[in-house]
C-alpha cells in the first residue's frame, strides 16, 4: 500500500506527517494529529505548500506531491477568537469600496492616530479625509469651506498625493452646500450640517460626539472603537512598510512573509469574508507579478482577491475595477492582448460608472487600453482611448502636466505607425514643449520628443 512523506511546519515546530492517500481530508487528519500536543484549543485555518499555494481541494494536495520535497505551512486561529467572533459582531472597518489604494490606507491611519490623540488631550472637533482632483478641488465641489475652518493649514492640513487630510479643531463645526468624497472623523464635538453636505464613505464618530439628525438621515454613524479603527489599521500599515522596505532591496519572499502575517491577522480578526483579507490576497498577488514575475502564482491570488471581494462590495466597487486591471497586467506580461483588453475595459466600465468620466484612474486606464489596442494593430481605437486620456487629463490638471504630455506622445506614436508624419509632428511638438516646461530641457522624455521631431523636418 502507498503512502505519502511530507513536513508540516505550524508556525513553532517542524512536524513529519504520512498520508495513506492524497485527498485533503487525509491531509486535514494527519496535520491535526500531528499538531494536536501544540494547538490543542485552536482551530485550522488555512494550508499552503512550498510556492505559498493554498491547498483547499483533493487535487491541490495530488500537485503538492508532485515535488521532491513537500512541505506545507499551517495557520491555526485561536479558538478564542473563533468564539468571540462568532459571539460578537466585529463593528465596521475603514471601507475599501470607492477607495482602497495606499493613500487611501496611510491618510485614514493617520486619522485614526490622530483621533486619538485628540481624545487623549481633551481636544474636540472633525478630520476629514477626502479625495482631490488637481488644483484644490474634490470631484463635485470646491473644498474651500474646509479650508476656511483649518486653524493652522501648515499643520492641519496634510497632503497624501491624491487625498488630503484636514483637522478642524473646535467645539461646533457647522458645514453646508459641499461634498465630502471620502471619509469623516467626528471626535467629541458637535457636528451640524445645513442645507447639501454629502460624504461618500463613512463617519466615525466618539462617544460624546453630537450628530444633527439630518447628518444621520444621509450617513450612518459608525461608533468608534479604538482596536478595530485604530490599532489593527496601524498594524497592517506597519506591515506594508516592511513589505516595501523588503522589495525595495529585493527581498521578495521576506515580502511575501510579511504579507502572509497581514493576511494571517485579518483572518484572526474579521474571519475569511472581509475586505481586509482580499486586499492581503491582492497585495501577495502584486509581488508575485511586479517583483517575482510568476503569473500563474499572481493569478490565482487576484482570483481569490476578486472572488472575495465581489462577494463582499458586488460589481460596481473601484477595488474590484483595480483586480479587473490587476489581472488585465497579468495578461500583458503574457502577451495576450485580447485578455488584456477584456479586463481592461471591465475595469473601465465599473469606474465610468462609480466616478463618471473624469477621474485620474479612468485616464490612466485608457492609456493602457490604447496601448493594448495598440499591440493588436487596432490603431484607431489606440487613438480614440488616447484622446479620451488627453481630454481627462487636461480637465484634471491644466495644459501643463505629465499626464498630458504622455497623450501627446502617445498620439504622436501611433499617427507615426499610420504614416501620417504631419499629424505626429504635430503631436510630438506639443509633447516636447510640455516635457520642457515639467521635466526641463535635458530630461531624456524631455530630448526624445525634440528629436522626434529633428526626424520629421
């Protein structure tokens, strides 16, 4: 009769397991008694194999066995924890749904700290965390009226690229006729709005915090709690910095490390169905295609990302257009570019639709569109996803900017291939003259469009 060698480690020991077959409900047996002098009151979460692929299913345990060696890590949760959280109801996190990048992450860190450092000290009043487009304003409003209310806008204004964070401190604060695109802090103070105060995300709100009724009409108060808001985020945020400190000296595993023990934590924490676990399975899925340049592996940690996350936010939530685009990179790092376009323009329809057509990931997202069109010698669409870019981008931020420039060029190139040089001269000296301005003369962006345009004369 066959039987099957394999180490176990759990996190404190290194274990010897035989299997009488490969099926996973042998595997589970054998890893528990194994286990069972160590986790004696903890519950088994999750397995994976040596690649870090989880192991959920008869024929993920026959693939394990096909190496040399095999070894599988297991993750228990406590027991504990497992009671309490099936005894108490986790009170909402900071959303991921419409926003969820890093700024996103670090701006509400910093709140929450701050938060609490005001409740430390006594101090009343609102943080707000809020999307901006270029040139001081939100998507559907001018953020004016916050600033006017900013005591000290060199310290209580706080810049994290395309989201700012604002700390009004004082006892009453009164808004009207403005759009909050974002989030809201409401620490201690009486918090009234009049007329048209719209918040997109979610309000925390303190123990002694007033609301006015008709704020409680059009967002629900979510009531502080010091663990959840505060604590953890900090945890996963410390958790990230490792993760960047590692892959920025390509430290790639030690990465990965450091996101299993994020993805360990939220499991703990929220359980299986949280936004916080998807976003772990897509931050391990980032590495594995940006650093590692293992596909199949980034793949199948977007899929579980995406599967989750629908799951939880459904179809129209900006984290599931960035999975759509994430495995949309996949498919150009393998050159199939009708998959590409496939995932591309999923993506694109959830954010016209969450975020109309103005926005700077919509922008972004056509020029990848026009690349991948492209590639497949579809140069009129090329061209339309490239005007639609060039037409976000200067809405967003004036003639002068980067972004502009890089449709210019982008146009420049693809009237080049369609053999109509006087177009793309046209293009390209626009580009030039912009690269100029912004990267200055020398840039090698900058001393490519001027020579581009040598070409042309």
């Amino acid at each position: 009769m066959s039987s099957y060698k394999a180490c176990v480690n759990d996190g404190g020991k290194v274990h010897t397991i035989i299997l009488p077959d490969l099926t996973m409900e042998s595997l589970r047996q054998q890893i528990l008694q194994a286990t069972q002098s160590a986790q004696t009151n903890n519950v088994l979460i999750t397995i994976t194999d040596g690649n870090d692929g989880y192991i959920e299913a008869d024929e993920d345990v026959i693939n394990a066995f096909k190496s040399d060696t095999v070894y599988f890590t297991v993750h228990f949760q406590s027991g504990d924890i497992s009671k309490l959280n099936r005894k108490k109801s986790i009170p909402e996190a900071l959303d991921f749904k419409r926003h969820w990048n890093r700024q996103w992450r670090k701006a509400n860190v910093e709140a929450a700290k701050t938060v609490e450092q005001m409740m430390c000290n006594n101090e009343k009043g609102l943080i707000i965390v809020a999307y901006k487009a270029f040139k001081g304003r939100n998507r559907d409003g001018n953020l004016s009226p916050i600033v006017d209310l900013v005591m000290n806008e060199k310290e209580d204004i706080r810049d994290f690229k395309e989201y700012c964070m604002y700390t009004i401190k004082r006892k009453l604060i009164v808004l009207e006729h403005i759009n909050i695109d974002g989030s809201v802090y409401v620490v201690d103070c009486k918090f009234e709005c009049k007329k048209q105060v719209n918040i997109t995300t979610q309000m925390f709100v303190t123990k002694d915090a007033i609301i006015n009724e008709q704020l409680k009409q059009s967002i629900s108060p979510i009531p502080w709690n010091t663990e959840i808001h505060c604590n953890i985020p900090t945890q996963f945020q410390e958790l990230e910095n490792k993760k960047e400190e590692c892959t920025q000296q390509n430290l790639f595993d030690e990465s990965i490390m450091h996101l299993h023990k994020y993805l360990q934590i939220a499991i703990d924490i929220f359980g299986f169905n949280h936004h916080y676990v998807a976003f772990a399975y897509n931050m391990i899925g980032n590495v594995y295609n940006d650093n590692k340049g293992q596909t199949e592996k980034a793949l199948e940690f977007y899929i579980k990302s995406l599967k989750l996350t629908l799951n939880i936010f459904g179809v129209y939530c900006n984290f599931v257009a960035q999975l759509y685009e994430n495995i949309g990179s996949v498919y150009v790092k393998k050159m199939c570019y009708d998959k590409v376009i496939e995932y591309y323009e999923m993506s694109l329809k959830i954010r016209v639709k969450i975020f109309n057509k103005n926005h700077i990931e919509i922008g972004r997202l056509y020029t990848k569109l026009g690349i991948a069109y492209e590639e497949k010698e579809l140069n009129n669409k090329a061209i339309e996803c490239y005007e639609n870019s060039l037409t976000i981008a200067k809405i967003l931020s004036g003639n002068t900017n980067r972004d502009v420039a890089d449709s210019f060029w982008n146009l420049g190139l693809v009237f080049t291939r369609l053999g109509n040089s006087t177009i793309a001269n046209k293009y390209f000296e626009e580009a030039w003259k912009i690269y100029s301005m912004v990267l200055g003369e020398w840039d090698k962006e900058t001393l490519q469009a001027k020579w581009k345009i040598q070409h042309f004369k």
